[in-house]
C-alpha cells in the first residue's frame, strides 16, 4: 500500500448494488457574454467569427427558457486561439474505472462523454512506478518528475516555480477550490515548496508567499492553532487584505463576496466530510469561484479545482462513497464546461495524479444490469489516467504523454 495519507474516520459502507442517475441543466447570461466576451472576439480575424456565433446561439437560446442541456458534444475550437482563461480540475484517485462508474450510471451523456480531446497521462514519479499524490501533482504543477511525498520541489529537493507561481507572476488570477485541506499533497503541491507532504504548518505558511485570490478548503487548524509557532495566520492574511471566512459562522453557498478584495474560506477545521455525509459546496463553489475570478482581473485566471475523495473511496475500497464523490466532481466539471462554452475563452482540462484501488466492475449476478465493484488493492496502482480537454489549446491534450506534459501543455 502507497503511504498515501487518508482519514481513518469514515463508517463501513455497503457494497454498491445500483445508483438512480442525475441529469444536469445550466444557465447562461446573455448580457454576461455581450458584455464581457464579444469584444475579446474582435481582436481575432473574420475566421474565428464561427465560434463566436455558437457561443451567442446559446446566449440567445437561453433568454427563450429557463434552462438548456449542455450540447450532447462539445464544439471544436479553432486549434490557434489562445485561451484567456484555464479550469485545471483534478479527481484524486481518479481512473478509468472511476470514471466508468459515473458514465454507466447515467441516463444522459456524461460530462466526460461531451469532451471532443481525450488523451492519457503516465503517472510514474521519480523514484516510484506508482506514485502518490504529492509527486504526481508536482509533475502537473511544475513540469518536473519528482521523489513520491515532495512538495513543489526536484528529485534534489530545489524548489521549482509552480503554474500558480507563474500565473501570479505574469499578473492573472488565481484560484484553488478542494474537498480535503488545502495543506492536502494535491493543492499544496501547486503553491508550496516542502520536502515532505506531511510538513502542513510549513505548507500552511508558503501560502503567505502567494496572493491566491479565491482560495477555499478544509484546514483551518493548521493556520490558527499552530503547534510549532503559536502564530495566527488567518490573522496575517486579513492583515494582507484578504476577506477570510469559515465554515463555522458562515455558509459559504449564500456568502456574498466582494470581487476586489481575495478571499480565504475555510469549509472545515481538517478534513471535510465525505460528499455522502452531505459534503455539497464543491460544485456551487466552482461556479462562484468561476464567476469571482472572471469579474476579479483583467488578464485571466486559472482555477485548480480539485475532487480530493475520490481517492479516500479507493483506499477505504467503499463503492457508495465512491459514488458520492464521483456524482459531486461531476456537477462541479459541469459547471465549469457551462462557463466555458458561455465564456468561449476557458481551457478546461479533467484529470487525475493517479488510479486509487485497482478497481473493476463487474456485472451483478443478481441482477445483470448492475454494476459490481471489486478492487485489487487499498493503495495507488500504475495505470494511465485520462485526460479531457475542451476550449482554446485543447488539441494538445490529445495523445499519450508523462503527467509533466500536462504542464507544458497548459503553459
């Protein structure tokens, strides 16, 4: 078993017998696109006008009622328009078999289903042929391959800058939105620079280093109640203009945020509930995390949104939470491919640092139009892992690459 960390907390479950499926409808503005996204159109020749007539089909569309589906299969956009914008989502444990699960359950296409660019990532680290979250996401931040538990760091534990690094560098928005904690290997892994994934109070700091503009997770204790220093960095960030919340005098779904000052939410004290136990922020979140970010700068954004329990349903081998989790994550890729073909302008990828469990579905002898889950192991395993891409730059996603392809890719 990889020495992979995961909260030891969660009941037994029963073995999954069958799910009712879920149909999802999105809304989009027409004055939102006028506004904002024709004139980025303008800038572009007579070629790109095509497109640009799709997005307003469905602008114009949705002023005649209430709601629409998204399009059974996601347009195409010509291969050299630049994105603006960049929604990197990222399921935990994530694999092929995960995603079949979700994709079998449905009635209507699925998300994934609906992607026009469909590559395969290889998930090795430096040191291991099955890797683990903190170097498997460092490969994707950073472009480099790494030793399996380094944060941000070389194989020689040098820091390497990181795509929320360069971002903030280059003057865009940034944004990162998790169901674990964001000290958590996955998005700690695209902000700080540590040895060792277990470092969290030291993770916790790096973040004093970055100016995340929409930042929102579990982990509250390891930034007010310190064991190594005593320091209060909630404290520190308000200190640094930031408008920080918390899961405990506030809902983060009915809060109201101000789009000039950056925001810090914190949905749990450590780990979040399971998305099974009621967990329901993760895909509301990623449409005001989606919006925020859009209306908060001028040049852009990129957006880490990551499903970090999916992997936590592999370890435990529990079909039901596995189910939850992948219902959650896919209501979150939604709202982000909704903004996407509204905004014309936003790459959004769909991947995972890695397979968690082995998993195989198998047909139900009791009944043959139901899956049976059985997994192989409770730890990581070497499979590729998908990618989906859709929007500005997506045809360089297709193909089969190192998980550091992903980052060139994006860059």
């Amino acid at each position: 078993m990889n020495s992979e960390n995961f909260p030891t907390d969660v009941q037994p479950f029963r073995m999954k017998n069958g799910r009712k499926s879920s149909e999802f409808t999105f809304k989009m503005q027409i004055s939102v696109f006028y506004s904002k996204k024709l004139q980025y159109f303008s800038a572009f020749s007579f070629r790109y006008i095509h497109f640009a007539l799709l997005a307003i089909f469905y602008s114009v569309f949705q002023s005649c009622q209430t709601t629409i589906d998204l399009p059974r299969r996601l347009p195409r956009i010509p291969a050299d328009m630049p994105a603006r914008n960049v929604v990197l989502i990222i399921g935990d444990g994530m694999g092929l078999s995960q995603i079949s699960s979700l994709v079998l359950g449905e009635d209507q296409p699925s998300a994934f289903e609906r992607f026009g660019v469909i590559g395969f990532q290889k998930t090795h680290s430096s040191s291991d042929l099955i890797t683990d979250s903190a170097a498997g996401a460092t490969a994707m931040a950073t472009g480099v391959k790494t030793y399996n538990g380094a944060i941000g760091v070389n194989a020689d534990t040098i820091p390497v800058q990181t795509l929320i690094e360069r971002c903030e560098e280059e003057g865009l928005s940034t944004g990162m939105l998790t169901t674990a904690t964001i000290v958590h290997a996955t998005p700690a892994a695209f902000v700080a620079h540590r040895s060792f994934r277990e470092q969290y109070e030291g993770i916790a700091l790096d973040y004093l280093e970055q100016d995340i503009d929409f930042l929102v997770g579990g982990g509250q204790k390891f930034f007010e109640r310190r064991e190594t220093d005593g320091a209060d960095l909630t404290a520190v960030f308000r200190r640094k203009g930031y408008a920080v919340y918390s899961y405990f005098d506030r809902n983060l779904e009915t809060t109201i945020l101000n789009t000039r000052k950056n925001v810090l939410f914190f949905t749990a004290d450590n780990q979040p509930v399971s998305a099974q136990y009621g967990r329901t922020y993760l895909p509301k979140a990623t449409r005001l995390g989606l919006n925020f970010l859009d209306q908060h700068g001028d040049k852009g954004f990129f957006f880490l949104v990551e499903g970090g329990q999916v992997d936590w349903a592999g370890h435990y081998n529990q079909p039901d939470m596995l189910d939850a989790e992948m219902k959650d994550l896919h209501a979150a890729i939604l709202e982000a491919l909704s903004f996407a073909l509204t905004d014309g302008t936003t790459l959004v990828v769909v991947t995972a640092d890695h397979e968690t469990g082995g998993l195989g579905l198998h047909q139900s002898e009791k009944d043959k139009n139901r899956l049976e889950y059985r997994y192989t192991t409770n730890g990581h395993t070497a499979s590729l892992v998908p990618v989906f891409a859709f929007g500005p730059g997506a045809h360089h996603f297709s193909g089969i690459y190192e998980n550091t392809g992903l980052h060139a890719n994006i860059l």
